[in-house]
DNA sequence: CGCTCTCTTGATAGACTTCAATGTTAGTGG
DNA sequence: CCACTAACATTGAAGTCTATCAAGAGAGCG
C-alpha cells in the first residue's frame, strides 16, 4: 500500500476515471460529489478515517462521480489487484467490504428521505446528529462534539440549499440552543430536543454491528 | 425457492424486520421506501423483473426501510442460508450480485443529485429517462415508451414533490411535446429535449456491464 | 496592507406547497 | 345496464419556504 498526504480541495478521482487502485483514508475528511450545469454541486458523501470512499471502483469500472480530500489527508493506495487477491484468500474480508458498501447504500438513502421530504432545519439536525454519531464510532468526538471541518457553503451543497438560507437556519438553531456550528466543529446542546426536530433514528447507520441473527 | 403472487400495494419486508431470506422479482414492479411523522414518504428506489431488492439484508440483519409491491407481482424467495451456500461456491456469483449492490448505491446517489439540485421538471424527466432505460434494459419498453403503473402520487412520492405540483409539471412537459405520462406507461416524444432539460448521462446504470479494464 | 474567501444580513422573487373543490375513471352490486 | 362508490386526476387561489441578488464585515495570508 502506498501512502501519500494531499492538500485540502484535492480531487482524488474523477468522474469518468478508470482507477487500478482504491482510496483508504488514514487521516482527514473527504467527501464524494457531483457537478451540475452553472456551478451546481451536489455532495452526495462524507467519510472519515477508515473509510474506503471509492470502493465501487473495485467492480463499476467507470467512475460515476468525484472523490476529493476537504481537508489536508493523509491516504493509503491499494491495487484492485492486490484486493482480489486478498479477498480471494480470506473470503471474509470480502464480505466485510460488502456490508461496509450496503451502509454506504443506507447512508444514502436516508439522505434521500431528508433531500425529498425534510426541510432545511430538519436537514442539517439530522445531518449534524449522523456525523456526531460516526465520528463517535471512529474515537473521534466527544460525547456531543464533533469535528466538522466544512464551510457552509460545503455543508449546503450536501444538504440541497443555499449558502445563504443554510447561515439563516443555522442562527436560529443556535438561538434556539439546539445545536451550534462553527468552521471547525458541531456541538449538539440539546440531544432530544435535535434528534426529535430531525425525526432521527440511528438505525441505518448499523453501527451495532449488527448481531447476527 | 419458493414463489408467491402477491397483490399490489402489499409490504414484503418492513422497517425493523430481520429477514432470513431474499426477494426475487419474477414479475411486477417494486419500491423501497421509507415513512416519516405526519403521512410523509420517500419511495427510495424502483425494481423491475430481475430485481432483488432486499439483497442488502443478506449483510445487514435489520431492515432500515420498507419494501413494498406497487402492482400484482409474482416473486421468489431465497434463504439467506442458500445463498450463502451458493456464494461460498461460486465465488463469481459473490461478486455479481456486490456489483448490483453497487449499482443501486450508484442510482441512489443520482436520485439524490435529483432531489437536491435539480428542479421539478428536471426530476420528473431525469426519471423518465432513467424507467425507460432500465426496462429496455430487461426487454420490457419499446424504443421511446416503457410501462409505468404509477399514480401520481407514487411519482411525487419518489421525486420529493407533492402530487398536486407534479400533475401540473407533467401537463407542461405534455404540452411543451417532451413527454407524455398516463397511469399505465410513458412515452418519450422529444428523447434529446428532455435528456438535455434533465441533463441525464446515463453512465451511473452501468448498463455496459461495463468492459473490464 | 491589500487580496480573497467565508460569513452575515436585508430585500425581493419564485418555486413549490397547502387548502379546497370539481372532474374523471374503474370497479361493484342491484 | 346503470347507479353508486372510491380512488385518482385536475385546476384555482393563497401562502410559505427557499432562492436570488446585493452588499458589508471578518479572518487568514502573502
């Protein structure tokens, strides 16, 4: 595995690449997106140390979609080749990965529901509760804070809204005492009453590792 | 595997189930879909024959979502246990069916571009083109018309709309000649006008069982 | 110090929703 | 064959959420 450090603002891979190898993250946040005609961006993922973002490349050959670094990261390169090989010889690692796609999947999903039928506040509390509770699962945030290393502008092309109307809605969230933003990190003061506005349940984020049956 | 006719409008797994086997659409028409408080829902996904739409539960004990029949449809059941069994043996088959995983994560994620950045008319003629490309895809449209046994409300439940605004979205599209929607089917009658209004690339179905590198 | 990027706020506009009512179609039973 | 019903489609009017346009304030950086 190689490993090298990028900058922020670093595209990893592109729409239309080929890749021979996939991305793990070793340190940093990155996230996945795609660009729209007149400057339209939709971020459609956020991942963390330990996360394999462009996975899928092991078996779409063709990328869908952009991978890039938000902040400076530090990333490991393994073959595809290399990948078979491994899976081959330990089938379980290969179902390992599996799952980690299908919560991709889930993920996903459930980012659907808040983009087609939540509204801006409920968005961005059930945005703000999902990242605490993955940083949670990686060590790294505390009980209700959590790194959040992303301008609004970033945090409104993941949510479907301006930058301006999510500034608007992240001031009244913070006058209310419900949760508080800034470039660097999200505290979430007031648990219930956020996860309640946001309808939000951690099910899909299967982080019980769920018990086999 | 056992078969079983279902009617329309039946739930074959629902959120919080634990299912010990798969579904295989024979025939029909499928969605995933997700309820939120107060009656709002998110159709997440469609499934045509072929289909199988909970393959996620072979990997994640707990349904995060529902899957229901949209029309009479004739479906298959396989064991978890089975497919395990089939898998272990024929690893190729392991493989082709994280590849349909991946390619329903990949549809996701333009539903979601959909839902976030694009308007109205976009989405509804994004979908379309996306039907009518995946029942080609199983043989079942002809060259600009594919089945659509959907009300109004199921679309709008799956665009992040209501049906009110989506009937009136389809009215213009109508008159404007780009497409045509009744209860039964679609019909496509400008195919570079509306793939050019939804900006659809079809890249993200990964139709070309996409060559190896 | 000037530049750029980000955050913030106000005013105005537009897309989509909500509420309400009517028209249409398909199925059911007498 | 026709009344009757329920689900679905359609249309209008009014309201709300979010976008757009515009401008100023802070913060970081060479």
């Amino acid at each position: 595995m190689q490993v090298a450090s990028m900058p922020d603002w670093l595209d990893i891979v592109a729409e239309g690449d080929r890749p021979s190898r996939s991305v793990l993250i070793l340190d940093g946040f990155v996230c996945r997106y795609r660009l729209l005609a007149e400057g339209r961006r939709q971020i459609v993922s956020f991942h963390t140390p330990g996360d394999i973002p462009d996975l899928q490349s092991l078996h779409l050959k063709t990328m869908d979609h952009n991978v890039g670094t938000l902040v400076p990261s530090k990333l490991g390169f393994i073959s595809h080749a290399d990948m078979h090989a491994l899976i081959r010889r330990f089938p379980g690692l290969g179902s390992l990965l599996w799952r980690d796609t299908l919560i991709d999947a889930a993920i996903f999903r459930e980012w659907m529901v808040g983009l087609g039928r939540r509204n801006a506040h409920q968005r961005i509390a059930h945005l703000m509760c999902e990242l605490l509770l993955r940083f949670r699962g990686v060590g790294l945030a505390r009980e209700y804070q959590a790194p959040l290393p992303l301008t609004q502008m970033e945090l409104a092309d993941a949510l479907g809204l301006t930058v301006v109307h999510v500034n608007r809605v992240l001031r009244s969230l913070r006058e209310d005492g419900m949760l508080r933003v800034d470039r660097t990190s999200v505290s979430i003061l007031d648990w219930e009453r956020t996860t309640d506005l946001a309808e939000f349940n951690p099910l899909y984020l299967h982080q019980d590792k769920d018990a086999p049956t």
